[in-house]
C-alpha cells in the first residue's frame, strides 16, 4: 500500500540541508512547532545523514522552536539518538505502528518489525522523558471493513499505554502497489469513512484522524454526498477529542455501509461496495 519506494531519490547531506533551509523561510515568528515528515526515517543515518542531523537539530534550537516531531522505524531509536534531539529540542518520536497485531503487520503490512520492538522504542522515549506517537493503519489489504475496524479498535487500546498519542491513518491507493492492482481488480476498497468515526469513537486514548484523500475514489470515502461533512466532523473530533462530535452525522449510505460490514463478514475477504 506504500508509494514512497517509487518516489523515493537519493540524497546528500547538502541536498537535504538546501530543502531544509528553503522549507524553514517559510517559517513564521509565531511557529512554535516543526514537524519533519520524512516519509521515513530521520534516525536512519543512511537515510539522514548524522552531520545534517545535528544542524537541522541546532538550527531549530537556536530559532528557539519549542517542539519538534520527527518520524522513525523503532529500530533506529537508540537511547544515544534520542538524548542527541531531546538535549537540544522537546521532541515527538512518530512511529509507524501500523497494527498491533504482528500477524497483520508481518504477513500482510510487511513491515519487518514486531510489537515489541515498539514498545521498547516508546520505553526508550519515554526513559528520558520524550513523547511518542503510534500512526495506526485503517484497512491494508486482504482485511474485510469489520475486521479492520476491529483490528484498529484493538491496536489503539494495545498501543495506547505505551504512545501519548495515536494517529489513525486511513489507508489510500498509490500507483505502483499491490493494493492498486488490488483495487482496479475489484479487491480492495478504501475505508468508508462511517468506519474511522467508528474506531474514532471507541478509542479512549488521544487520538487523531487526518483523512488524506477524503470523497476520492482512491482516498478513504462514502457515498460522496456525505464525505466533506464527515471529514470536517474528524477534523473537530483531532481538536476536541469528543466523541459526541459524530452523534448528529447520518446519510442514507450509512445504514449500506452497516449491512456491508454484517454481510462481508460471509465472504471470505472479498469486498462487496
Ligand atoms: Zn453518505
């Protein structure tokens, strides 16, 4: 389900300086957080190179930036690289958890890491007193909707103790991957949207929602009249965090998207809208 292999470039410690200091002039003197979407790895030394590391650190550290959230696979959170970023800025060490479930995350994510080795990542984090966000995954593949609201509702309680904040992302397709070709063979669905309020509503831990692609045939949708609303409703929701904030939504497509998760259930994986 991933398009970053395809966009991927290499790249040079210089050459990530140059798109670090052309992104920061855009920095207003009231930004008091940074946030660096790798789409990867920040702590990969391969990836981000450790001389171009610690400039971006002391840079923002001399711009007086009161937070930082960076991304990381759990392997490259050592306690030595999470002392170098907390010494120098308050940070957010992002992972990306995906599901609790190592079966889900190993056979079908394909992830290459297991349950525990987020755990002792968070620990590790939370040893020097540093934050954690666990980004979640709303449907992969070869998952019915029931059973991906379920394995989300289940991931977010596992991982809820361990991270201090959940990011709930709602699987969309990218060219290139199996999930497109899924997709284009009737296969695969994107999440409904009713299903992320659903898991939005059962977790009790913070939890945030940003529905990338919301109303697109490739992004997470319903029946396209209601999609804006309820995308609105989860953005109030990230803010709020009440749940009560998705009482009042309806639209006839929910009462489909209901029986579609009860039927789906007898059909051995294969979706049905
Ligand atoms: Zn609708």
């Amino acid at each position: 389900m991933c398009g970053y292999a395809s966009e991927g470039a290499p790249a040079t410690a210089e050459d990530l300086m140059v798109q670090f200091n052309a992104a920061m002039k855009k920095l207003s003197g009231e930004d008091q957080v940074v946030k660096i979407y790798t789409s990867g790895s920040f702590l990969d030394p391969l990836e981000m190179p450790i001389e171009a590391r610690a400039k971006i650190l002391a840079d923002l550290q001399s711009r007086g930036i009161e937070k930082l959230v960076i991304e990381s696979r759990p392997e490259y959170i050592t306690s030595v690289r999470v002392e170098e970023c907390l010494s120098m800025i308050d940070t957010e060490f992002a992972i990306g958890l995906e599901t609790a479930n190592d079966l889900i995350r190993q056979k079908i994510i394909k992830k290459g890491f297991t349950f525990q080795d987020f755990v002792d990542a968070a620990k590790t984090v939370h040893d020097q007193d540093g934050k954690v966000k666990a980004y979640l995954l709303l449907k992969p593949p070869f998952l019915s909707e029931g059973e991906a609201i379920r394995d989300a509702i289940s991931s977010a309680k596992a991982s809820g103790r361990h991270a201090d904040l959940l990011s709930l992302n709602l699987c969309n397709i990218q060219r290139g991957t199996l999930v497109e070709r899924l997709w284009e063979r009737g296969e695969y669905r994107p999440p409904w949207l009713w299903s992320a309020v659903e898991v939005l509503k059962n977790v009790s831990d913070p939890i945030i929602c940003d529905p990338v692609g919301a109303g697109a045939r490739r992004g997470p949708h319903n029946c396209g009249e209601c999609d804006d609303a309820i995308a609105k409703a989860i953005g109030s929701h990230d803010l709020t965090q009440d749940p009560g904030i998705f009482a009042d939504l309806d639209c006839k497509c929910k009462a489909v998207w209901q029986k579609m998760v009860e039927l789906e259930e007898q059909t051995f994986g294969t979706p049905l809208l």
